[in-house]
C-alpha cells in the first residue's frame, strides 16, 4: 500500500531530554494504525511533531508526499490531517455548532476561492461541512446546546466532530477512550472503524489495550522516545522486546 504519512528519522530534544529520538514509520492509505508505550514515552510529543504543534529538532514528515515539517499547525491541517487532543479543548461556553465551525473556518477560511465566492456562500460552506460533520457524530440535536452541558463522553464527539469538519484524509486521535466506560469504549472502537470503512487513515495513542488490539490493523510501541516494535497486534503482543519494556508478562496482553 502507498504510504500517505511517512516519518523520517524524526527527534525531539527539550535540553538534555530527548522525547522522541529518531523515530522513523509510515501509515498507508485507509490504515488504522495504534501507537502505544508507557507515559513518558514519547506518544503525544510524536503527535505535537507531525502536527507541527511542536518544532522538531531533526528528521522529517511527508504527507502524501508533500513535505509538513517547519510548516504551522494551520497549514498541516489544510493539507489533510486533522486530530483530538489528550486534554479535550472544546469551547465550553459557545455552542455545539459554533464548536464544530471553527473546524469547518480552518479549511473554507483560508481558500483562494473565497474573495471570488463572497462572504455568504464561504458562510454556507462552513454551515454545509458543520452540519454534515455532526451528523456523523451523532450531534445534531445538540447542536444548538453550548458544549459546557454536553456529557464527556460527548464532548469526546465533539472533538472528533470538529476534526472531521476539517475534511481530514488523517485523523489523528490522542487517547480517544480515556475516561469513557465500557459500553461507550465498545460504542467509539465501532465508531472509529466505521470512519475507516468510508476511507479514512486512522492513527491513536490510547492505554486501553483491549481498545488498541482489537480495533488497530498495526501497532507501533514506543519506549523511552524510540520505537521499539512496529507489527500486527498478535507480533507486538507476543514481542519479547515489548513484553520486557512495555506490556509486562504474555499472560497480561489483552490481545
């Protein structure tokens, strides 16, 4: 398969602390790839350098070819990846809708097209992926509600929401299942498929090895900023390197 991500050699280094050193991987179109290790080991760090939210000190990152790295955070997400972060950060106090606008504005905002649309049509573009963004959420009826009183586990698909209205071909997801229960953990892994079954290429960080195992066609470990497994869950479950630094015992992998 033809890789749309491909990460070069890629470090980070704060002082004398090298959060990500030399990472090097790639996900191919229509993947869903999981990203695991123990906190400290990198992950969200690895997410912050694709998504440009954090300088990187060498390496690269393509998407689709196209060379991200030294670019802004704006820019990577018009070139079509998307993604959530650890720390839900919604807007509490606007509406669910306006929420999600901001998602829609980061892609219609900035097209060349706009000074030749007029300010009415760009406004119903935004209005048009909005809506379609959550619809596919499950959102619509809380659309008008501001985002303080949604659930948290609706506030996890309003994040998701305002990603998607960015009209990503990379969805980016940083543990997308903390703090949810098991019914709405099982309920989200068959959301996240159905997103890949419409051709979306998935990549998450998440604990939940249950989740990561049975959801993830691949699994890429880290430790101590390096990776240090990259295959299917049954390889980096049964993986001594990965038993011994990450997952423990054979017997306590939730395959």
């Amino acid at each position: 398969m033809t890789a749309l991500l491909k990460i070069n050699q890629l470090s980070r280094r704060f002082g004398g602390l090298v959060a990500v050193d030399d990472f090097s991987g790639s996900i191919a179109r229509g993947e869903r790839v999981g990203l695991i290790g123990p906190n400290g080991a990198g992950k969200t760090t690895l997410f912050n350098l694709i998504t440009s939210f954090t300088p990187v000190s060498s390496g690269t990152v393509h998407f689709d070819g196209e060379l991200l790295t030294g670019r802004k955070p704006h820019e990577v997400a018009r070139a079509g990846i998307a993604r959530t972060f650890q720390n839900l950060r919604i807007l509490p106090n606007i509406t669910v809708f306006d929420n999600v606008s901001i998602g829609a504005l980061g892609t219609v905002g900035h097209s060349p097209w706009n000074s030749l649309l007029g300010r009415r049509a760009v406004s119903e573009r935004i209005s048009e992926l909005s809506w379609k963004a959550l619809e596919r959420t499950g959102l619509t009826e809380q659309a008008g509600l501001l985002a303080a009183n949604l659930s948290y586990g609706r506030r996890k698909y309003l994040e998701i929401a305002r990603a998607l209205a960015l009209q990503p071909r990379l969805l980016i997801l940083d543990e997308p299942a903390a703090g949810l229960n098991d019914t709405e953990t099982a309920e989200l892994a068959r959301f996240v498929r159905q997103l890949s079954d419409e051709g979306l290429t998935v990549l998450l960080v998440e604990h939940d090895m249950g989740f990561v195992m049975s959801l993830c066609e691949r699994v890429m470990v880290m430790a101590s900023g390096r990776k240090i497994a990259d295959g299917t869950p049954a390889q980096v479950s049964h993986d001594p390197v990965v038993l011994e630094a990450y997952l423990g015992t054979e017997e306590e992998v939730d395959e």
